[in-house]
C-alpha cells in the first residue's frame, strides 16, 4: 500500500499514462507531417506532469519529435526527474512529511 492506494493500482495507472504519453507522441508527430491539427503544448506538458514522463520523453526521441524545441529537451526530464525524486522521498519518509509539509499552506 501506497498512501492508502495498493501498488497493483499506481503500476496500472503509471502504465497507462506512460503509453498514453508516447501514443501521443507518435499521433502529433503524425498529425504534424499531414499539416493537420495538432495536440497543444500544454496538453503534451500535462501529460507529462501527470506521471507520463517516460512514455512522453521516448515518445519524443522515438518519433524525433520536439526535440528542436528546448523546452521540450529540458523541461520532459526536468519534470520526470522532479516527480521520481518526490516518489524516493516519499516512499522513505511517508505520509507523516508530506501531511507536515502540506500544513504549510
């Protein structure tokens, strides 16, 4: 258990938004050769953000795709980074920190 989640649950869901991420990719990148409409930045960031990291930072190197642009470069691994150093402190500390900290605000 995870914060009162069973682990089974946050693998399905990282899974899943991890091959969301770099299905998302290859459907921009594709729609990007048609000249056709494309998904937001916003939404590729959300995604990422969201705990697509992997799925959405292969996606780019795979499809070559935003790798151009370098807030794509820096800020997909920059987030990812972020969120697995959030995941380490939170598995070693628990829920204990995160409620003092959350006190805060």
């Amino acid at each position: 258990m995870f914060f009162g989640i069973p682990i089974k649950y946050i693998m399905i869901y990282f899974a899943v938004i991890n091959l969301f991420g770099f299905l998302i990719m290859w459907y921009d990148k594709h729609q990007a050769k048609w000249g056709r409409w494309r998904v937001p930045e916003k939404t590729l960031f959300m995604i990422t953000f969201l705990g697509g990291g992997i799925g959405t930072l292969a996606g780019m190197y795979t499809f070559r795709h935003k790798t151009k642009k370098m807030r794509f470069v820096i800020g997909f691994p920059t987030i990812l980074i972020t969120e697995i150093c959030l995941i380490i402190y939170l598995a070693l500390y628990g829920e204990e920190k995160l409620a003092a900290f959350l006190e805060l605000f």
